[in-house]
C-alpha cells in the first residue's frame, strides 16, 4: 500500500546554528512515523551560512530539498514558496528555531489521517519568556482582528500547523502579494483541530523579530483582512464636520446676540491643529490601503529563486 507523502515546509533566514538541530530532532521523529518525507527548507536570502548548511543536509539526506532566494523577500514569501514546491498529499509548516517541537508530528498526522480533519494547528497556552509588553500587544491584537474582520484567528496561534493537499490548494489559490498567512488560514476555513502546547524557547540563535517588526505585521494583518479602519476614519471626519458646523452655529449666535468678540486664539489654533491632525491620520489609513493595492497592481513574483537541488524545477 502507497504511503502518504509529507512535506515539512521550513522558511530560514540566517539559522545556521539551529538547523543542524532541528533537522536532527525532526529526522528522528518522521522516522518512527508511517509515511514518507520530505524536507522543504527556503533560504529567504540568509547572510550567513544557513545555504551552505543546507547544501550539506542535501548531500546527505535525499529527502532534503531546498531553495535560495535572490534576497530577503521575509517569512510569508518563504511559507508561500514552501507551499508551492512541496509534493506531498500533506504539508507541514515549521519555524527552524524548534519552538515548534516536533514531537507533535504524530498526533497531527493521526487527526488529519483518521479524524476527518483538514488542518491540525497549534497554539501557545502561555508566553512564558516574553517581554510582558510584547505579549500585552500581541493578546491585544488577536482580540481586535477577530473583532473585525473574517478571519478567526486563535490567540496565541503559530505558523506550526498540518494541512492536507486540498487546504494546501485553496492556500495558494489566494495569490495576493501582500500576505498574512494566519488571516489566509482563517479566511479558507476547512474543518481545523487545534493542539495547545507551552511555549519553547529558541534551541539556539536569535529572534529575528523585533518589537517593531511584529507591530508592523500586525497592521498588515489589520488592513490586508479588515476595511474596518476605513470606516472609523470616515466617522471620524464625520464627527468633525458635525462638531464644526455646531461650532460655527455657536459663535454666530454669540455675536449676533450678544456682540461678544470671539477670543480664545491660542486655544483656537490648537483645535486647529488637532483637526489637521486628525485628517492626516484618516488619510494615511486610506493611504495604507491605496498601497497595498498599487503593489497587487504591479504583480510582482512574491519571491525569486536563486538557487535549488531539486532538479526540474526552474531557478
């Protein structure tokens, strides 16, 4: 009887010092396992050894392919690029850091094999190691984006999840260049069965997500899958418009009335300032979005390939 084939799909961006360990931990697991893999490793352009390190895994293991980038194109090029390439009737998706701990493999496959699932995800149950004004913002943003957009997005989710080849399908099918894969997974839906675990820590290297980094991918999220802030801005303008037609009201019937002078210049020049304030931030809103739609327009690849091991596949 044919086994099933699986691809562990797993994005690297500068992780020499940890891929040797991760493919060491995740080989011993998908061994003991009854199906056949393959490992899918994308090089989103590494500046240190991390291609060369694959090269090696390569020459060692048939079950090794991998792909290098023309430069960092970031973590959601290498997931879509995983993706694409991989053959298997399941695909697997994994951080190289081992804070998705392999050891979850089996059961996963289990419940996409005979529970009926379409995807198994996993999900942190605490940020244990996390600056707290990290985690703070990061539960924060989970409560909003499921508030107003489609997308149902767990808090505390991972990239760490099993798919079978339809989702996987239905995954690439939305070929979007700007791209927030957890909205995607959310967005396709399918039957999905989540796995909590405690967080892990890195096995080695560092983070190659700062603060900044992740407030920047979150209102990517917000905007790629929610209009909402389109709206608030709208109402926003509208209050105003509202609030100044009062005021306008307000000051003529003074005058009239009571011939007084309108003073106050300095606060006057202040609401001003507010007011223009407030124009600018509703038009960067509309400005994020016409951004995002003049980048779909261009249709630019998502990625470009410099270099793989797999022979047919075009570089």
């Amino acid at each position: 009887m044919k086994r099933n084939l699986i691809s562990i799909i797993v994005p690297c961006y500068n992780e020499q010092e940890v891929l040797p360990l991760f493919y060491r931990e995740t080989a011993a697991v998908v061994d003991t396992m009854d199906a056949d893999f393959e490992f899918v490793f994308i090089d989103d352009g590494s500046k240190d050894n991390t291609l060369s390190v694959l090269r090696e895994l390569a020459a060692t293991d048939e079950r090794v392919f991998y792909y290098s980038f023309s430069r960092n194109f970031g973590k959601e090029a290498g997931i879509f690029a995983g993706l694409t390439y991989a053959r298997g009737d399941y695909t697997v998706i994994m951080d190289a850091d081992l804070q998705d701990p392999p050891t979850l493999l089996p059961a996963m496959y289990d419940a996409v094999k005979n529970e009926g699932y379409d995807a198994v995800a996993t999900c942190r149950v605490t940020r244990k190691g996390e600056p707290p004004i990290r985690s703070f913002f990061a539960r924060m943003f989970y409560k909003i984006i499921n508030r107003i957009s489609d997308a149902d997005i767990k808090d505390g989710a991972r990239d760490f999840r099993m798919m079978s080849r339809q989702m996987t399908d239905a995954v690439l099918a939305m070929g979007e260049y700007n791209r927030f894969s957890k909205g995607i997974f959310g967005w396709v839906g399918y039957r999905t069965k989540w796995l909590s675990y405690e967080n892990i820590e890195r096995a080695a290297g560092v983070t190659k997500w700062s603060f900044w980094k992740l407030l920047k991918y979150s209102l990517e999220g917000i905007i790629n899958f929610s209009s909402v802030p389109l709206y608030i801005s709208s109402w926003v303008g509208l209050f105003f418009c509202l609030a100044a037609f009062v005021a306008t009201v307000f000051f003529f019937v003074r005058r009239l009335w009571f011939g007084d002078p309108v003073t106050g210049w300095a606060s006057l020049a202040c609401l001003i300032t507010f007011i223009g304030g407030v124009q600018l931030f509703c038009v960067g809103v509309l400005g994020q979005y016409m951004a995002r739609m003049y980048a779909e327009s261009k249709k630019r690849p998502i990625f470009l390939l410099r270099e793989t091991n797999r022979k047919g596949e075009r570089e």
